[in-house]
C-alpha cells in the first residue's frame, strides 16, 4: 500500500519569539536525526513557550520542560524546551496549563527563566515536533519570527 501526503491548510504558529530553524540544527541526535518525528525549532528570545498548534494537553513532563498535545484532527505534537533541560528538574520553569486543559494556537504554555537556565544546558531551542508522523517544511527558515506568527511551515498530512 502507498503512503501519499497532501497540503494542508493545518495551522501552526511559532511557539516563542526568536529565530526559525531547521530540526537539523539541534545539538541532540534524537531530535536532528528526526527519531521522534519531523519538525522545527526556534532560537528563543525570551522564556516563554506558546501552543504552535490547537488542540488538549496530553501530557506535560513533572520538570516542565515538555508537553504533549493532541489537535481533534489526530495530529500528535511535542514541544521540548532546550537540550538536557530534564536535568534541571524543573528549576526554573511554570508551567500555564494542565493535562486535559483545551488550548488554542498561541496560548502560554510554559514560562521558563531563560537567562538562568542557557548556561546550563547545551541548548534552550524551543523544539516542536510532529510525533505522529506529519512532514514539516520551514517557510521563513533563519528570519525572525513572533509567537503567534503563523505561516511559518507547511505541513504534509498523512492521507
């Protein structure tokens, strides 16, 4: 059986202020090398982490550093906050949301104090991820974009 893709009108916005990226350019092999799934990131400007997408939190890690959602039309998504963040065990994060909690494009997630925590961690892009198996194409790669902002990357839905 063949497996085809077609566009979609799905929309994504950036999840933080900053700069967009390719996933290629995380410095952890897990995510670069697309093993959870295809996606972007951003280089954040400030420590706050917006919803890229509407739909219900699936899941959000004890140390705040990622949450899972679930859009009604099956898309699965993770946003993870920085590289080796987990380590910290949540010094330095709130979180603005609950498991089961609806959230629309754009709304706060998770506030993180983003010049305490970079020195610690290789990383602190803020990485989204479509886990169930969408492919991601980056519209405005290395320009900056808003949270919020939507058109940043066309996404290919399973058919």
């Amino acid at each position: 059986m063949f497996n085809f893709f077609k566009k979609s009108k799905f929309k994504v916005v950036s999840p933080s202020k900053g700069i967009l990226r390719e996933l290629s350019e995380v410095p952890d092999e897990v995510f670069s090398a697309k093993y959870l799934g295809d996606g972007f990131i951003v280089e954040p400007s400030n420590g706050e982490v917006y919803s890229p997408v509407e739909g219900e939190i699936t899941m959000i890690f004890p140390t705040l550093h990622a949450v899972g959602l679930k859009c009604s039309n099956g898309i699965e998504v993770l946003v993870h906050i920085g590289v080796d963040t987990v380590k910290l065990e949540g010094e330095g994060f709130q979180a603005f949301v609950v498991k089961g909690q609806k959230v629309k494009a754009g709304e706060l997630l998770i506030k993180f104090d983003l010049e305490t925590i970079k020195d610690k961690v290789p990383s602190m892009a803020i990485i989204v991820i479509f886990t169930s198996g969408e492919i991601c194409e980056i519209t405005k790669s290395e320009q900056l974009v808003n949270n919020g902002e939507n058109d940043i990357v066309n996404i290919k839905l399973n058919s």
